[in-house]
C-alpha cells in the first residue's frame, strides 16, 4: 500500500512538473500528512516516527542539494514526503537513481546542442550580449526534475 501512496504522489508531480515545472506544496502536504496517518494507523506510534526518519532521510540530502541550486524547492519537499511512504532505504535509492538519470538527461540535453547546433549561449560559460550591445545574463537549461525521479522510482521498485 505504501508504494501505491509514493506512485500516486510521483504521478501527480510528473504531470504538474512538466506542465509548470513546479510541484505544488498541496499535493506534498497532502502525501505527507496521509502517509503519517497511514503509518500511525499501520503501525501505531512506530509506524509514525519510522514516517518522521523517512521524512528526514528524505528530505537532509535534497536540501544541500536545493542550497547549490540542482533541485527546487518543490523537489525537496516531494522527497520528504516519499521519505515518509517509503522509509530511509527506499526513499534514498530514489533519490541515488533520480541523480543519476538527471545525468544522463543533462548530457543528452547538451549532445543535442551540440549535434544539432542548437543556440550556442545554451552551452556556453560566457555571458552573450543583448542586441543593444549591453551584457545579458546567460540563463541555465532546466528540465523537471520529475522526468528523472519517476524512471528512479520505477527502476527502484523493479529490483525489489
């Protein structure tokens, strides 16, 4: 049941992540409240504070990761609230392959750049001039980190 909670959760922040890149703070307030009701109902006060760890071993690695400006702030909390469904285990080897994917996305991000020559100011370190000759600040490549997180999960729950 707990998985079913985490699936739903991940299916909602995929569809909002690629529609707005953002992940509202409803829909992880909510997982997060009814995976603590279901752990405290499951298993009584144990089920909670194993909810609350969950919580903390998902949320402790994502915030260094919000602070050197990887993640958003909606990733951060989608991850505490994966760590209160899934426990310290679980939502840690989500969070190992959704790196790992955002790698890999990145680097096929920039091999299309490069192999179709796509705006070179998308690759480049240096500043570009704006058309009144004034420097402009070069703007990063996003993606939704949901587009990583959600193959994880998957790959994550195909090897238990």
């Amino acid at each position: 049941m707990a998985y079913c909670g985490a699936a739903v959760l991940i299916g909602c922040a995929l569809l909002t992540d690629i529609r707005s890149m953002r992940i509202p703070n409803m829909l992880c307030a909510a997982a997060f409240i009814t995976a603590l009701l279901y752990g405290a109902i499951l298993s009584g006060i144990g089920g909670l504070l194993a909810a609350l760890i969950g919580t903390a071993a998902g949320l402790a690695p994502m915030l260094a990761m919000y602070a050197a400006r990887g993640i958003g702030a909606g990733d951060v909390k989608l991850f505490g609230a994966l760590g209160a469904w899934l426990g310290i285990q679980q939502v840690l080897n989500v969070m190992l392959y959704s790196i790992l994917y955002a790698g890999v996305i990145g680097l096929l991000l920039m091999a299309a750049c490069w192999i179709w020559e796509w705006p070179s100011r998308l690759l480049s370190r240096e500043p570009f001039l704006h058309h009144d000759g004034q420097r402009q600040r070069r703007r990063p490549v996003r993606f939704p980190f949901m587009l990583a997180v959600a193959p994880a999960a998957l790959t994550c729950w195909l090897m238990l």
